[in-house]
C-alpha cells in the first residue's frame, strides 16, 4: 500500500448523475491505479440546499457501482468541533474578522466584474465593522500576496505553474456564515488534512478554490496536497451538468453503461461487454497506462 489517499466528497443535493459519476470514478480510479486509498466524505453542511436521503442514496448508488471506500463514511455535520477548532487558531492569530455585508452589497460595490464573474470583497469591514451594523458572517484575511501552484501534469492546465492574488481575484472570503454554518473552503481543508489526503481529484469547476485552500493550508500548517482537475459534464445549454440543469440520476438497473460514459468522458476506453468486477479490473489498468497518473512520484 503506497503513501496515496484520495477521497471523493458529494454533497447531498441529490442523487448521484453523470457529471458526479466522472469525479467519483477520476478519484476512485487514480487511487487505485496508484495503490492507495480511497474515502467517501459527505459535504452536508448546508441543510438548505440537501435533499432528504440523498446521503444515504449516494452512499448505495456508489456501492452498487462498485467503489469500495477504505474507511467509514465520514460526515460533515459530525465535524463542527474540528471546524470551530481551525476557526479559533485564526482568530486568536487575528487572521479572521466579522463582516457585515450582504452579497448585494458587494455586487454593488464592485467596478468591473473579474474575468470568472466572482465579486471581490472590497474589504469594507476588515478594519471594524461600520456603525450599527451587526455582523453577517466571519473573512479570513488574504493579504496581497501571490499564491502560485500547478495541477498535475495531465489535469485542466498540464502542469503549467497558476498565480493567483486572491486579493484581486476573490478579496477576504468567508470562513463562517451568519447563521454560524461553516463554509465549504474551511470545512475541506480542514477534514482534508485530518484524513491525511494527498491527492484530490475532482472537476475543473472548483479550480478556482485551489488559491483560497492553499492559502488556509498554509495559514493552518497542513501539508500541502496535489491536485487534478479533470473535465466537468456539460449540459445540452453548455453549462455544468447538475440537477439545476436537468441531470438525470444513475440508474441502479443497469449500472454498466453509466461507467463506460464516465470512462469514454475522459478519454479512455474499456470493454463493452462483462460484469461490474470485469469492467474494474480492466478501467484501473487503463487509468495506469494512461497520462492521468503523471505527477505522483
């Protein structure tokens, strides 16, 4: 068993579809391929936006396609004393600050959006907050540095070194909300250091939160972790295939045909015919010969 853990980590917004198929079978698939271990987390943070038993539903939709975690599943809602833990060693070190604004607020303030459309906070609270203004949520502190990383050879940019002044592109981002929720960029890189990941393999639409996790690994003093964006699943209008978009939920029939899309979506192939056990012995292999595994030393 080599050093290599990797995890997967749905948010329970429904049942498991095409698009969260390619990211489960991309991390599943390289942990293998690199003979380490794969983790199931359950992003449920954010009760609003859960579907009831959609946790439950994933967890079986994964099992009947084959993955098999190395670890119980771990749950997000279970983990509130770790996040407060993290969220006080930024606080007593001054990195963190209440904000009063609202999304509006900042939509309104912003002069030219950025290139991505993301409003940059203008830091209006982070040297107290305005008279009679009750706090909205917590910001971490992003100062004006240069944060600069690069995916793994074969992922969305191949290799070529990012940069990114999170102080032009995002501004202080949210650590906690107002209703005392953390927030999703604090909870991953926190239970990312304490499953000891070291390689996270996901869609290319979170590429843009790589700048603002390093910049709390490194403010938490948690090892640093390498990357692998792979291609998101489109909808028929372009965008990235969710249930806001219409994605249709895997089929727990007929299991094969799902896999052998999410394998072709990533350019690899696999034989058509066989059992679920045929078709994982011959897609690891595949994903091991492939330029998916460069940058794993």
């Amino acid at each position: 068993m080599s050093s290599y853990i990797g995890r997967f980590a749905p948010s329970p917004t429904g049942p498991l579809h095409a698009g969260s198929l390619v990211t489960a079978l991309a991390s599943y698939l390289d942990a293998r391929a690199h003979d380490g271990r794969w983790l199931l987390r359950i992003e449920d943070l954010d009760p609003r936006r859960e579907t009831p038993g959609a946790a439950q539903a994933i967890i079986a939709e994964l099992a009947m396609l084959g993955f098999e975690a190395d670890a119980p599943v771990l749950f997000q809602s279970a983990r509130h004393a770790a996040y407060q833990d993290a969220f006080e060693r930024l606080q007593d070190a001054g990195l963190v600050y209440p904000c009063a604004c609202s999304r509006r607020e900042i939509a309104d303030s912003q002069v030219s959006p950025t290139p991505d459309g993301e409003a940059v906070y203008p830091g209006t609270c982070r040297a107290g907050l305005p008279p009679g203004r009750a706090a909205r949520s917590w910001r971490l502190r992003v100062g004006d540095g240069t944060i600069t990383w690069a995916d793994r050879p074969a992922g969305w940019d191949h290799g070529r070194t990012q940069r990114s002044v999170l102080a032009q592109g995002v501004g202080d981002f949210v650590v906690r909300r107002a209703d005392g929720s953390w927030a999703y960029q604090l909870a991953v890189v926190v239970d990312d250091a304490w499953q000891g990941i070291t390689d996270v393999v996901r869609g290319a639409d979170l590429v843009g939160s790589t700048a603002r996790q390093i910049h709390l690994r490194r403010l938490l003093a948690y090892p640093e972790i390498r990357t692998l964006h792979v291609p998101v699943v489109l909808a028929q209008d372009g965008q990235k295939l969710s249930k806001q978009t219409g994605a249709a939920p895997i089929t727990a029939g007929d299991p094969l045909p799902a896999l052998e899309r999410a394998m072709a979506h990533l350019g690899l192939a696999v034989p058509t015919r066989g059992t679920i056990g045929q078709f994982w012995r011959h897609a690891i292999q595949r994903w091991r010969d492939s330029s998916w595994t460069q940058g794993v030393s």
